[in-house]
C-alpha cells in the first residue's frame, strides 16, 4: 500500500468510497460531503493554497484518503482535518491512523498551530481514533464548513 497526494484522475474513484462509506453508516444525507458538489472534484479543491490530500492505495485500487484544507472563518493558525474515509475492505490495518499522521505532519509543515475537525457520532471508530491522536472535543463549530449535519468537533493543537 502506498500514500501519495491526489492526482487528478482520483476524483471518481475517492469520491465513490467517501460515499459508499457515508451510505454504509447511514448518514448518506444532505449537510454532510455526501451532497456536497466538490466531493466529485477533490483534485481541483486540493490545489487551494495551504490544503493537500493524500490518497492511499494498493494495485492501482483508490482505497481511501485524507487531508487538510484552509476552510473559511476559522482562526489564524487552524487548519480543518477534512475527508478520512476508508473503504470498509481496507479497514484494521491503520490506514486512518497513517493518512491523519501524514496530513497533520504537512500542517505542521505549513506551520498551522492547530487542526480542527467535524464528525457525525455514526462514525464511531473515527472518533475514537481522532481521540486517540489527541483532538479534544469542543462545544460548537469553528468556521464555515457548510456541513450542518454534523453534530462533533474537536480540536487538537499541534
């Protein structure tokens, strides 16, 4: 298995996972990337200044990704941790745990001060791996994500 950034020709390929996980876990619904239109174009998103998105794959197969991207009204120094999904067949192998490690060490490398992130309580193990490498829960939402559906936010300061 290899990480690596996103390349253009990713976008059917991660978005098809990042839907079939939400769907799988019963939160394919408005509010959340699931209706979200950039999730067919992650490439093109991906070329923000300040963002990166690591895809992880094995024999050519887009198995899941993560990244970070500058998302609107959050506070200088604050990067949002956005997009973990991992196709159910390549789950237990701490693939989540490698792609979060390598876009958290690429914030660090862009010297942000924190990572934020939002959540839905259906995923679970996600929540408690984000748990696990330090982000703490908070109390409402930072910024202008859009996604309205989710009801979990944490925080971790690097």
């Amino acid at each position: 298995m290899i990480i690596r950034p996103i390349q253009e020709d990713d976008n059917e390929a991660i978005a098809r996972v990042i839907r079939d996980v939400l769907t799988e876990h019963g939160v394919n619904k408005p509010g959340t990337v699931f209706t979200d239109p950039t999730t067919d174009q992650l490439f093109e998103l991906f070329q923000t200044e300040n963002s990166a998105y690591f895809i992880v794959e094995e024999a050519g197969e887009v198995l899941g990704g993560c990244g970070i991207y500058p998302t609107e009204g959050l506070s200088d120094g604050c990067i949002e941790l956005v997009k973990l999904y991992i196709h159910k067949k390549a789950r237990g192998k701490g693939l989540g745990r490698k792609l979060m490690q390598v876009s958290i060490n690429e914030a660090k490398k862009l010297n942000f001060k924190s990572v934020y992130l939002e959540t839905l309580a259906e995923l679970s193990n996600a929540v408690e791996l984000y748990q696990e490498l330090g982000f703490k829960k908070l109390d409402n939402a930072m910024g202008n994500s859009g996604h309205f559906a989710c009801q979990l936010w944490m925080l971790k300061e690097l």
